[in-house]
C-alpha cells in the first residue's frame, strides 16, 4: 500500500437507494473509514496505478480528459488523496474513467478531496444501474476539502460488470481499487446448475432402479 498508515479509524454506514435514467431500483450500501489502512474484509487489490493490475479488470479514459494516472504531486490539475506516494487516477471536469470487471459484489477505493459533482455509475449485468454524486458518492463529505481523505466501500444487490467514474468540473482523484468477486450465480448460471441437478437425479434414479431389478 502507498498511502501512510494512522493510527485511527473509524466507520460510518449510510445504506442509499439510488436510481437515474429508468435504471431498475437497488439498494447501494455505503460505508467508509478515515484512512486507507487496509483493506476491507474479503477484498482484494485489483487496480493501483502502479502496476497492479486484477485478472479480468481493465481501465480505460475518455480521450482528452488530461491527466489519467497522475504521479503524487505532478499535476496541477489535481490533488492527491491524503498521504499518497505513487501514481493515483485524477478525472478532469467532463472525462470519464470505465473500470470493466468480472462480476463484483462490492468495491472499494481510496478517495481524495471529494466534490459534489464527482459521480459513480454501478452498471448490472442485467443492464440496469445506479448512480451516487456528490454527498450520496461521499457519504456526507464533498465540497473539495483536500485534507479529507476516505476508503469508501460500496455494497451491491446484484453483480456488477463495470463502474464509471466521472466528474463535470474541476477532478475526481481516488486509488488503491479492490473489489469483492461477486458469489451469487448469473441466471444462465442457475440454469446450468439446474440442469445439471435434474441429470445427477436421473442418473442416481436410473442405477437404483438397475439395482433393484438385479436384487428382485
């Protein structure tokens, strides 16, 4: 980890609700704590700016959104979050940053200053999604305090496939991504576990008839 550690942390929860353009209603639980001194229970790293780099992850910028993976303190478009030593991301006023995932449940990043027109898309593999700006994105902290610093956690109804991130003025600067691997099955995937069931109960239904028949 590239952010200094301190000594205190504490937690908030703040379960928000939140839908845009006809996405399907789901509930979005956001928790945070004050540094990022670990990681979140089961997750894991899987985008830093500095090489990390998750199977199955990939990030990409919207074309002329200035500075994408910015060097602590190389830019004077943006602000590190608190305490950062390497490369973070920093989305300038109307670009974009896509992350593309293999289903998660719940995703984490290390956020910087925090402004009440930085936004995150949630878009489901059902092809619905939510999105949280500013005080919902923040949980109650925006307004560009650079002295503030947050690992926010967002927790998930349903599987999600990627995340946008994206700011209509000044940057959005946030870190260290992990994410926890989404645990419950895609409706194809159900219908393959049922099919499969129905053809383990055949089979087992069929060699009890055949030892029945050997035993009569």
């Amino acid at each position: 980890m590239k952010i200094a550690l301190k000594a205190a942390a504490f937690a908030a929860v703040a379960a928000l609700a939140a839908t845009a353009g006809g996405s399907a209603q789901a509930a979005v639980n956001v928790t945070f704590t004050s540094t990022d001194a670990g990681l979140p229970a089961g997750q894991q790293m899987v985008w830093d700016f500095d090489g990390v780099e998750g199977a199955g992850y990939g990030v990409s910028f919207t074309a002329g959104s200035g500075p994408r993976a910015v060097a602590a303190g190389s830019s004077s478009d943006a602000a590190p979050p608190p305490g950062a030593t390497g490369f973070y991301a920093a989305v300038l006023g109307g670009g974009e940053m896509l992350l593309t995932t293999p289903g998660i449940a719940a995703l984490s990043f290390f956020m910087g200053s925090p402004d009440n027109y930085n936004s995150i898309r949630f878009n489901y593999s059902d092809g619905s999604f939510d999105t949280l700006t500013g005080i919902e994105l923040a949980a109650g902290a925006f307004n560009g305090d650079q002295s503030i610093g947050r690992r926010m956690t967002y927790q998930f109804e349903k599987s999600v496939t990627s995340v946008l991130f994206s700011s209509s003025q000044n940057s959005f600067e946030f870190d260290n991504i992990a994410t926890l691997s989404s645990a419950v099955p895609e409706p194809a995937t159900w219908a393959m576990l049922i099919a499969g069931f129905g053809l383990a109960g055949s089979a087992i239904r069929s060699r009890r008839q055949k030892a029945a028949l050997a035993l009569a």
